[in-house]
C-alpha cells in the first residue's frame, strides 16, 4: 500500500467517524511512513471529542518523535480535563520549541486558571515565541491581576517577536493603550514580526477598534514589499470586512 492509499483510507474512516474508525485510523499510528502517522494523529483530532481518541493522543504526547509530540498537543484541542492539562504541563519542558508551543496552546485554548503559574513560568523560556504564546495565553485567562506580571517582564524582553504577544495578552487584560505598542511593530524590520501583528490585530478586533486597526492595516499594507506579509495582511483585511457583512 502506497502513500497515497494509505491517506485515502484514513480519510475514508475520518468521513466514517464512529469507534471501529477510530480503531483503524490508530491503526495508521504505527506505520513507517511519519507523514501517514501524523495525517492519522490529524484525523483523530477531527472526530468528535471522545476518551478512546483522548487517552490514544495524550499517549503519543511521550513519543520520542518530536513531530509526533507536537501533532498529538495540537490534536488535543477542544479536550479539557485534568488528564489533558497535566500532559501539556509536562511538555513545557520538552527540548523542541514547537512543542512546548503547542503545549502553551493547549493550556490557553482551556482557559483554566491553573495554567496561570505554568505560564508565568514559561514567560522565561529561551526560546522568544515561547514566550510571545505565553504572554497571550495570560491574556486569554482575563485576570487583571496578570498586568503587572506582564510588564514587569514585557521591560526586560529585547524580541520584537516575544512583544507581540505582551501587547496582546496585556490589551486582552484591559490595559488598552498597548494596542498602539502593537500597531507600531507593523514597521518592524522583521517581516515574520510584521505578520503576527496582523494575525493578532484579527483576534482583537472589535467595535471599539475598528477604525484604528483598518487603518493601521491599510497603512502597512501599501508600505509592505515581502510577499508572505502582504498576503498575511490582506488576508486579515479581507476576513475584518467580511465580518461587516
């Protein structure tokens, strides 16, 4: 069985979505091909919520793999529990960036207030989008008492990259002068900066906002000459306006 079939079969048993799918789907787990494997740890996070898929993903969290660590973490989404939350907390000090990312992920899409240590924590990481995610995930836990933990550590961060979600997680939390901190790193020297600000200004977005974010976004749009950044901010744009509709 080639690639190909095998990627067609498991899509055939995503579009089936009972349990004798899960079971051959994580049959798929095992194979030899790592593409299959993390195409099959993709399809069970697409099926419905169930324990079966949670204790077979929390599983592959340990895998000496790193592509599988992180695909499992981000399959976990939409799970919650404490099962779930101890597995990410564990992967925080997991030796690939992208996984501890993924786990940061995890624990800030379940909004529960026992990451509030886990992440403060993280906002030390040496990696410095570690950091930016942590910074959001504090945000989205809507404690305004995170403020002056933020900034205490948002005057001792030098990555434009990692500010990005300071500014975020800070305006998450009320403290919304630093929305034009955040628009001014649309002019930074970093292209990749310059796009997580777009996509960042997407989730804040808001009635209160709105003009100064359209403008901000038009203004860096017509400055903008890398082809990944200006697809990134006419795609924000695009998905600002047609929330208008």
């Amino acid at each position: 069985m080639n690639f190909d079939q095998k990627i067609m079969i498991i899509q055939g048993y995503l579009d089936q979505g009972d349990l004798e799918a899960i079971n051959n789907i994580s049959s798929f787990l095992e194979d030899e091909n790592p593409h299959v494997i993390y195409i099959a740890i993709d399809a069970l996070g697409r099926l419905p919520v169930s324990e079966t898929i949670e204790f077979l993903l929390i599983s592959l969290t340990v895998r000496p793999s790193e592509e599988v660590r992180y695909a499992a973490l981000e399959a976990l989404w939409g799970y919650t529990g404490d099962k779930v939350f101890d597995a990410a907390v564990a992967r925080l000090n997991d030796n690939s960036e992208l996984v501890r990312i993924s786990a940061i992920e995890v624990l800030s899409e379940m909004r529960d207030t026992k990451a509030k240590k886990h992440l403060i924590e993280a906002l030390s990481d040496t990696d410095d989008i570690v950091r930016r995610e942590a910074a959001e995930g504090l945000g989205k836990l809507g404690d305004s008492s995170l403020i002056p933990i933020l900034q205490e550590f948002l005057q001792k961060e030098v990555s434009s990259a990692a500010k990005v979600g300071f500014y975020f997680g800070l305006y998450l939390l009320g403290a919304r002068f630093q929305l034009k901190s955040l628009l001014n790193l649309l002019e930074d020297p970093c292209y990749q900066v310059r796009i997580a600000v777009a996509n960042s200004l997407g989730d804040l977005f808001d009635e209160e906002n709105e003009k100064q974010i359209k403008k901000s976004l038009n203004t860096a749009l017509t400055k903008e000459t890398t082809l990944a950044a200006r697809s990134a901010l006419k795609s924000v744009i695009e998905e600002l306006c047609s929330n208008e509709d």
